[in-house]
C-alpha cells in the first residue's frame, strides 16, 4: 500500500509533493523530478482536449514494480510517481515522476529510467482530440531504444521478435 | 477453460469492454488471440496479425507464449502510450 | 500469480486524513454538462452547478427606509420651515415627480419620488393646518435605501457548490430566479454481504442478526442527496459477488458495500472487487471504523465505478460512512464546503484511558452548554447514536478531564 505512486483524475502540485518526498529524511541531498504535459499542438492541428485511459488494478501495480526496479539499479532515498487520468486540457501536466537521493547522478538518472520505463510499459493509451476530431496517439518505436539503454529488453511500439505459435 | 477479457483504447472502441471466453483445452495467450480473430469482421481487423498489440494475463505484460489457467484474466491493447 | 493477489493485503494502519485525501483525489468532479435545471421549489439540499446571478436591482429603485415625508434639502434649509403636502406614496405606489416647495407623504418601501433627496420621518415632523413643519434639519440621503444597495444587478447572490437550505431558496426567489442549475444527484447502488444477514420482519434463525445498516446507510445516502439503487443482501460466494458488483456499477457512479471487509473474515468481497476492478484494503486509525476498501468496478462500457467497502459493524459503518463517504457523495455533487465544522466545546465528563487511535465519541449537548458522554462507546449497537446528537473528535493518544474544551461535531451538520 503505497504512498510511491497515485493514479488519479486531479491535478497535482509538484512542489508540495516534492516537499513531502524530502520530508524528515535529512540523508537527502538532491531531488531531481521530471513534469510531463498536454503538448498544444499535435500533427499541425491545435490540441482542444486529452483522454487518458488506463488499466486500473495493473496500472499502479506496475508503476511500483518499476519503482522496486529504480531501487534496485540506483542508490535513492525515495521516488514518487502521479499520474493523472480522465480528461486533461492542453498545457495541463499529466505526470510527475520525483527521485530524492544522497547525490545528484543517482538521482537524474533513477528519475531517467522511471521515465523511459513508464512511457512503454505503463498501461495508459492517450486520445487527443483536435478540431479535426479524435485519434489514439500512436506509441513510438524511439521510446523502445531509450529502454533498451537500460539494459531493458521489453517491447512497446516494434512487432514482436519471433512470431506466435 | 474460461477466461476473462479486457479490451482497451482502439480495442475497447471496436470490440467493447470485456467478455468471459470459453479456450476449450490448454492454450496460451497467442491461441487466444487467433481464436478470437478466426470470428472474422471486427475481430479479425482488430486483433489480426497485421496489428501490433501488447497483452497482459492477470494484469502483468506478458508475451503471447505465456500459458493460460482457468479463471485469468488477459487484457489486449495497443502499444501504450502513457507519460 | 491471480488475480485475486491484487486484493491488497492490509497494511500499516493509516491516518483517516490521508485516506480521505486518498479517496477525494481519485474522485471526479462533475463536468460542467451534468447538471440539470430544477425549479427553485424542487432545489432543497441540491448543489448549486452555476453561479445564482440577480436579474434585478435590490432595492430596484430608491424608496424610503421609514415612514415620514419626502421632500428637497434646499426647501427645508433650517428646522422650523412648515411645507405643504402635495401627495401621498403608500408602499408599492410609485408617485409622481416633487413639486418643488411642497412635501410627499410617504411610507416605507415606497419609491422616493423624482426630485426629492432625503426623507424626514415622521417622530421628527409635526402636522400643522397649512402643512407640515420640519422639526429636524434634514440630511441628504437619510432614510434612504438606494437602488441596488442589497444586490445589484448582475451580481453573484448565490454560488456554484452551494448546497441550497430553504433560506438560499428564497434568496433566489427574491432576485427573480424560478430555475437553478444544480448538480445531477449521484446514483450509489448500496449492498450488504453476508449471509448471517436477515431482514427484519423475516424471523430470527439462530446465528442470525437483522441487517440495520441497509436502512441507516440507504438513509444517510439519500439524506445527502444521493439516489439509493438498493440490492439488498448479496449471498456470501463469489460469483453472486461479482454479478452484484456488475450490476451496481451499471448505471450507478459509487457503489457501497457494508460487511466482509474486516481482516480474517471469510468472505468474497475482497476478491471479487479485484477482479471486477481493482481493491485497496486499509486499516484507519479510528475508532470505531478501522478496516476502510477503496477501489473502483469496471462497468460493460469500460468506464469505471467508485467503490467503498465499509466495515458491518453498525456503529463502525455509520461512523466511517459520515467521514468517508458522505465526502464523496458532496464532492459527486461539486459542492465546495466538503469537511465538516466542528465546534470548540466544554467536556462534561472525563475520558481517561486514552487510545492510540483517534476516537469519535458519541456525546450530547446538555443544559449546563457542556457535553455528556454515551457510557457503553464500545457497544456494536446503534443505542448511543441514538442517544447522542453529535461526535467528539478525540485525537489518539489524548485523554479528556471534564472541563476541557474538544472538537465536537453535530449529527445535524454531518447528516445534511
């Protein structure tokens, strides 16, 4: 039962959760924190809206499993994910991924990984809806290659290496 | 064997939300995927091999070689798109 | 690895704040298309969805705070000056234009007519044959009420999340609204689940106990604006559990569950609400309450219903609904004021062994302005919410000597 990872419709205020990721914990000596948000623009077309569906029940519990697996590869302190769901406006944020550690190269890159990791393997699909209408936004094969710098071989966006039975 | 299944984003749109589906013998999550599309029409267009999907058996991602049990639950989806 | 692992196990045990908070944050507000418009008669106890916003002036046009006589300052430039009355103005007439020289018998509420600029009431004045004498230097304005000094036009006299009481029906009324926009009342299926559960009216089997909660839950539902959808006693197996769940979702945007949530407790709840959605199971710090499950069902549709499962404990039930649910159910409806308001009182009574939870207590005003205690607070039966008319909010770890002022909080301020 975690306090690490909230999926929810409402908005949050990354400072105060910042705040209380640092709180009482005087071993920390650098927070780094990343804020994803509702681009204004997508394919020339202006962003009205954003749906963002998910998978509850698999969603957080595969959030906290990265979360383990950023504990096991770096050295923090404390990480934090939110991640909104439901209908977001454009330039509204989405996601606020925050890692407190002893020292600072610990802390970019644990909160690097979550990211990458997130983006391909968190169970959210995104609806943008422009004046042209509504479209799923399509996964990007980009984002495999950054997980695969992590030594991670799990696909998104590719077709599968060998074929089904 | 019974299993329930979970649709989501262009899949839920196209074929709705969930449905319990009887596999008959053992089989794993590809099977599941190919019987499915043997309904043909929306089926076949949505969950065909020409589409990239990700699935999941009791809401961890797996890969369609993953074996199925009784009573789980495989959800099929686009690639994901979250963050 | 099942499904049903997802059935979180429970935890630490967590502060009621921070479940509250938890549970707010994953509940949505209404957009702004689910309202609907009800006529000011049929508003009582609904939130309001859009500002209240007066058509009129209030006063609509200048009239007279009292009775007297209406007339210019520079007619009447000293005391003693005897004028004569050109008209007379009774409340709800509108007079005609001053003469100039000449005074208007006047009422109060009535328009003030053009030219005149201040009121003399009448204590200050004395009738004479010729006309009236002026005993008072008048003062510009007085006994005036301007137009739109109360509301002006345009103004905002009610707000959105307001919950209406009658008073707030009136003031509507009184800025020409016949209509309101209020917030759709949120639909919350209710169940209970256990099969030792009996309805009254049916006879006792032994091991049995009549099922309260369905009628004291089904009441606090609808008394805070919800639209009960009752399904009664849900038999104690799986599958009847989660085409329960199906169907409450169904239509419904919360689903409450009383029973089967407590640790240990042979029961099917759990499971099924995780394999129907997804299940948060967590112990709060409270007493009585404790055992709090929080999730959401999938409905046919893909789109998700709340869920909150409350222990079967009546008294438990009762108190946990009044600071779990009944906060949803207010935010469900946009209403703005979502916790309630305590008020600083004196304790009559002494409360001496301190408990490591935070405790509601249930108490009662008595004649002396202090507050009496329930004397059996452990019982299951609903005897001492009965007798109480309120909660004492006792910090854990806090004992209470009589004469110390707590946090008391009023079943009528909890119960809408």
């Amino acid at each position: 039962m975690s306090a690490r990872v909230s999926i929810r419709p409402d908005d949050f205020d990354a400072g105060a959760e910042i705040a209380a990721l640092r709180a009482g914990d005087g071993g920390v000596g650098a927070v780094a924190a990343f804020i994803g948000t509702v681009r204004n623009r997508s394919g020339g077309a202006e962003i009205a809206s954003m749906e963002l569906e998910h998978y509850p029940g698999m969603t957080e519990a595969s959030i906290e499993a990265m979360i383990d697996a950023a504990f096991g590869r770096f050295d923090i302190r404390a990480a934090r994910v939110v991640h909104r769901v439901g209908r977001l406006a454009a330039n509204e944020q989405i996601v606020l991924v925050a890692v407190a550690s002893a020292h600072r190269g610990q802390a970019f890159q644990a909160c690097e990984f979550l990211m990458d990791y997130l983006k391909t393997q968190a169970p959210f699909w995104k609806k943008e809806s422009t004046s042209a209408g509504a479209r799923w936004v399509d996964a990007r094969v980009a984002d495999d290659a950054a997980l695969a710098r992590w030594g991670i071989e799990a696909v998104n966006a590719s077709m599968p290496a060998e074929p089904s039975s | 064997m019974k299993v329930d299944v979970r649709y989501f984003a262009s899949v839920r749109e196209a074929l709705g939300a969930a449905e319990t589906v009887d596999l008959g013998a053992t089989a794993d999550v590809g099977a599941l995927r190919d019987m499915l599309t043997a309904r043909g029409g929306r089926y076949a267009e949505t969950l065909g091999r020409h589409r990239v999907l990700r699935s999941a058996r009791n809401r961890v991602l797996c890969a369609e070689s993953v074996a199925l049990a009784e009573g789980d639950e495989v959800g099929f989806f686009p690639p994901v798109t979250g963050g | 690895m099942s499904v049903d692992a997802n059935a979180a196990i429970p935890s630490t045990p967590l502060e009621l704040d921070e479940a509250v908070a938890r549970v707010l944050g994953r509940v949505e507000r209404p957009s702004s298309g689910n309202s609907e418009l009800v006529s000011t008669f049929e508003a009582l106890h609904r939130v309001l969805a859009a500002d209240v916003v007066s058509l009129i002036d209030v006063p609509p046009a200048d009239n007279s705070a009292m009775d007297g006589y209406a007339l210019r300052i520079a007619d009447a430039p000293a005391a003693g000056v005897v004028l004569p009355i050109s008209q007379r103005i009774p409340a709800g007439t509108v007079g005609v234009a001053l003469q100039p020289r000449t005074v208007a018998r006047i009422f109060t509420g009535a328009q003030i007519p053009q030219g005149a600029d201040t009121v003399v009431m009448q204590e200050h004045c004395t009738v004479m044959e010729d006309g009236v004498r002026i005993d008072a230097s008048p003062r510009a304005g007085a006994a005036i009420r301007r137009r739109g000094e109360d509301v002006a036009q345009g103004g905002v006299v009610l707000r959105a999340g307001l919950r209406l009481a009658p008073q707030a029906l009136g003031m509507a009324a009184s800025v020409g609204a016949a209509s309101l926009q209020v917030a759709r009342r949120p639909r919350v299926a209710l169940f209970s689940t256990g099969d030792e559960l009996a309805m009254p009216g049916e006879p006792l089997k032994p091991g049995a106990i009549y099922n309260s909660n369905r009628y004291t839950l089904r009441g606090l539902i609808e008394s805070l604006g919800g639209v009960c959808d009752d399904l009664g006693i849900v038999p104690d197996r799986l599958d009847a559990t989660r085409e329960a769940l199906k169907r409450a979702a169904e239509g419904n945007d919360l689903i409450v569950s009383c029973g089967g949530v407590s640790v240990g407790e042979e029961d099917h709840l759990k499971p099924a609400v995780a394999r129907e959605g997804r299940l948060d199971l967590w112990q709060i710090a409270i007493k009585p309450g404790k055992p709090l499950a929080f999730g959401e069902v999938f409905r046919s549709d893909g789109s998700l219903a709340w869920f909150i499962g409350l222990p079967g404990n009546p008294v438990s039930s009762f108190v946990t609904f009044l600071f779990a649910v009944r906060p949803v159910l207010l935010k469900l409806q946009g209403a703005t004021e979502l916790a309630p308001k305590s008020i600083a009182m004196r304790a009559d009574f002494a409360w001496p062994r301190a408990d490591r939870r935070r405790e509601f207590l249930r108490v009662r005003r008595n004649e002396a302005g202090g507050l009496d205690l329930f004397a059996n607070q452990g019982s299951a039966v609903l005897t001492s919410t009965i007798w109480a008319d309120g909660l004492v909010d006792n910090p854990g770890g806090a004992t209470i000597a009589p004469g110390d002022v707590v946090r008391y909080l009023p079943f009528a301020e909890l119960l809408g």
